[in-house]
C-alpha cells in the first residue's frame, strides 16, 4: 500500500513539475514541446501494451481460456476507449478549447481557460487509474514502469496548463494551486483503480484492458494530434519511436 501511494503522489507530482517548469519557461518553442510530448507517448503506447493489455489477456486466458481472455481484454479496450469518447463529448475538447489561441485576452477568454483546464483535470481521472489498476497484478516493476510512462506524460501537460491561466490574469499563486489540483485528480484515480482490482480481483483483465483502452484513446486523438500539428511531424514521430523502444529495453531488462 505504501508503494502504491508513493506512486499515485509521484504520478500526480509530476504535472506540480511540470506547472513548476512552465513557470519558469513561459515561451518553450512548439518543437520543443512536440517533441517531449511525443517521447511520453511513446512511452505510454508501450506502457499500454506491455503492462496492460497483453497482462488482461494473460489473466483472462488463465481463468477462461485464451478465447475468452481475447475477448475480455478486446472488449476492455473499446469500452475504455467509448467511456473517454463521451467524456470528449460532455467536456469541450482541448485542441478546441482555447480557439488557437496560446495567449487569450484576460476578459473574454477566462471561461475558456476555466474549461481548459476543467478538461485536463477529468482526463487526468483515468490516466491515475490506470496507474492504480497496474498494481493489481502484482508485478511491481511493471506497474512502476506503467506509473512512470503517466508521468512523464504529465510533465508537458502541466507546463501547458501555466501559460494560458497567467495570460487570461489569474494571479501566480492561484495558477500553481490550479495546477496542483489537476495533478491532485490523478493521485484519486490511483487509489481508486488499486482499491477496485483489490477489493474485486476477479475484474482484473477487463480492468486491465479498461486502462489500456483509455490509455490507447488518449494517445490517438490527443497526443498525437498535438504533436504533428505544428509541422514538427518527423522529429515527433522518431521521438514517439524512442519512447517505445525505451520502455521495451527497459521491460526486458527490469522483467
């Protein structure tokens, strides 16, 4: 328990980073922030397949056979994925949300930055628990490597959070705490994936799959948008690569 909590702070610390690093880098390039968001989806593309979904197959074959556990962890991934479709639904997307605009007028625009990070805040929900959920199968290293792969996906997203809140006017200090409680909704969702597998174990592969599918969702339509949509899509697409390759070195060596 004590190493799932330090996980769920450190999963959810690493957006306070990377609020912190937007404070002090106010103007990083597009290149720049393509390029280390495309590393973090890398990263999490092979989190999602290593430490999830192939691990939902194995746990549901072992209980049903391997048909059944096909099954289980298809069908985990689509309603994972379904279930932050209509989230994107009921909250105004994030590439939208601001209009283009990275520096918005303080009156007119404050309601779209309010939503814009209302937005990160509740996809951050099933990112946390996704985390959490990796506990369940009782492999520590994978579920660490998994919590990391979040993380470093929550680096970027916590420096884009900074600028548009202290362009619309919100005051320094309440731009940090704003940012601390989107990293705070992340630490919930940990604790409440690792508490559901723990409490009902028999759910783990669809649970397994869930996470993957949300983690999937999440890296195709917004991830990867973002980072070819600023004519950076070469080095973006060879820093997804190497995000891939380095969680795959690492589960090789670690596993």
């Amino acid at each position: 328990m004590t190493m799932v909590l330090l996980t769920a702070l450190g999963v959810g610390g690493a957006t306070v980073v990377g609020a912190l690093i937007g404070f002090i880098f106010r103007k990083l390039s597009h290149k720049f922030s393509d390029i280390v968001l495309s590393f973090a989806a890398g990263v999490m593309l092979a989190a999602a397949v290593l430490g999830l979904i192939l691990p939902a197959i194995d746990y549901g074959s072992a209980d049903h056979g391997t048909g059944w556990g096909l099954l289980i962890t298809c069908g985990g991934i689509f309603v994972g994925a379904v279930c932050l479709s209509l989230v994107d639904k009921l909250v105004p997307h994030l590439h939208n949300l601001m209009g283009g605009d990275s520096e918005p007028h303080q009156n007119g625009q404050l309601s779209k930055v309010i939503l814009f990070v209302a937005a990160i805040a509740i996809h951050n929900l099933p990112e946390g628990i996704a985390a959490g959920v990796s506990f369940g199968t009782d492999d520590t290293t994978q579920a660490l490597l998994i919590a990391g792969g979040i993380a470093l996906q929550n680096i970027p997203e916590g420096m884009v959070v900074i600028g548009p809140m202290l362009a619309a006017g919100v005051p320094p200090r309440k731009t940090f705490i704003i940012g601390m409680l989107t990293g705070l909704v992340e630490v919930v969702g940990t604790l409440i994936g690792y508490f559901a597998v723990s409490v009902a174990s028999a759910i783990l592969p669809f649970a397994l799959a869930f996470a993957g599918g949300t983690m999937l969702y999440v890296i195709s339509d917004e991830m990867i948008p973002e980072t070819h949509a600023h004519g950076s899509e070469r080095g973006a697409t060879y820093a997804l690569l190497v995000g891939f390759c380095l969680m795959l070195v690492m589960d090789v060596v670690l596993g």
